[in-house]
C-alpha cells in the first residue's frame, strides 16, 4: 500500500518563507515512512490542500496522513483545515484513507527549543 504524508501551512505572500517547510518535508522523506511527502498550504500558496491531494491520489497513493504545522488552535485548526478534509474524504471515500493528524499545538519536547530560542534573545 502506497501512503503519504502531506505537511500543511498557512501560506504567504513573502517570497522564501516556505524554506523551514522545505526542510521538515526533506527530512520526513529520509525517514521512509512514506512513500510520498510533500506539503501543501492552506492559503496564499500553492499547492493548496485540494490540488497536493489529487497529485497525490494521481500517483497512486492509498493512504494520507495529514499533519498541520500549526503551533497554535484557531479557526484553521478548529474549522478550516477538517472541512478540507471532510471534504477529501468525501471526494475520494472508496479510493484513498486520509486521516487527519493532530497539530503541533504545546508538547513538552518543543519546551527545550522554545527555552533555547528565548535564552538566544538575552
């Protein structure tokens, strides 16, 4: 079975901000986990979630996990990106599993590098 995992982020109008999201994908795909990683952005950016899952399905792929890089819960985590989803599911329910993973949000292994970054500020 061919699965994927799919990296989603906000998205911007500035040009280079993707290359922090370039880095996480290329070191996702070392693992080998997945047959496939590649990310997609909920707005501004393309690919969009929509098109990052129909290459993606186009490529044969079975089953997605989709994980938001998000660090905090708000109206793209609560609403946005599970209708997306809710809608993927729909689309492809008898060809493709995709389940949607829980964001970021606090995790006490992120508490080293926020305390990291914050004594780098002094």
């Amino acid at each position: 079975m061919k699965r994927a995992a799919l990296v989603v982020g906000h998205g911007s109008k500035l040009k280079g901000f993707q290359a922090a999201m370039t880095k996480v994908v290329r070191e996702l795909r070392k693992d080998k986990t997945f047959h496939f990683v590649d990310c997609a952005y909920l707005e501004i950016t393309s690919p969009s979630i929509p098109a990052a899952l129909r290459a993606l399905v186009k490529k044969g792929v079975q089953e997605i996990n989709i994980l938001p890089y998000f660090l905090l819960s708000g109206r793209h985590i609560k609403q946005d990106i599970p209708r997306i989803v809710r809608e993927a599911k729909r689309v492809y329910k008898y060809r493709v599993k995709i389940k949607l993973c829980r964001y970021l949000g606090y995790d006490p292994r992120i508490m080293s590098l926020v305390k990291q970054r914050i004594r780098e500020g002094q």
